[in-house]
C-alpha cells in the first residue's frame, strides 16, 4: 500500500528533454506491505507553462529512497523525515542542474 505523506509544488528551474520545467512536485510516499516500510522522496520537474499548467510529465522525475526497514508507519519517523526532506530534494535536484524555488509554493502542502 503506497500512501503519499507529503505532497507540495513549487516553482522550479531545469531543463529536461529540451523543455523547460518551471515547476517541481515534491512527494515523501510511504510504501508497507508484509511487515516492511519504505520512505521514497520523488521530485518531478513540470513546464508550468502558466498559472493554470500543473500537467505533470513524468520524464523528469527522481527518487530517493530516504528509509527501508522492519516495521509500520511511524509518525515519529515521518517528521524526522519531513525535517530533512529540502535537504534531499535540493541533492536530487542539484544532481539533475535543477532547482527548487522554496519560497515559491503553488500550492499548499497537503499531507496523508
């Protein structure tokens, strides 16, 4: 069972398939199944063409996978998760000549 924790997008800078992307979707997704859980930060770069332009394309995303291990979801582990998740996005991103605009949500984090 895969369960987004996390989700926001921001605005963002890359060039992937000779498009520009002006905007990132940013997702912690919890994964469990026979007593095993795993923690995957995905970041998929967008046109953004305009405001209206939240098509994901999906020929610019990474992941990362940020915890795997014996157990269940842990609310503990997840705000742990959540407080170095900017780290990791922003890695993921410099490894790619990317970047996330931070300060630039379009939309507000929504949480699971």
């Amino acid at each position: 069972m895969d369960i987004d924790v996390y989700q926001q997008y921001f605005g963002a800078e890359g060039s992937f398939s000779g498009v520009r992307r002006r905007g990132a979707a940013v997702m912690l997704t919890a994964s469990s199944g026979g007593g095993e859980i795993r923690y995957t930060l995905t970041v998929s770069f967008f046109p953004h063409a305009d405001a209206e332009d939240f098509g994901i394309s999906y020929d610019a995303a990474f992941s990362e996978i940020l915890y795997e291990g014996k157990g269940r979801r842990s609310g503990k582990r997840e705000q742990s998760l959540l407080k170095s998740l900017r780290e990791h996005a922003d890695a993921l991103a410099a490894a790619q000549h990317a970047e996330i605009f931070w300060e630039q949500p379009l939309i507000e984090a929504r949480f699971g």
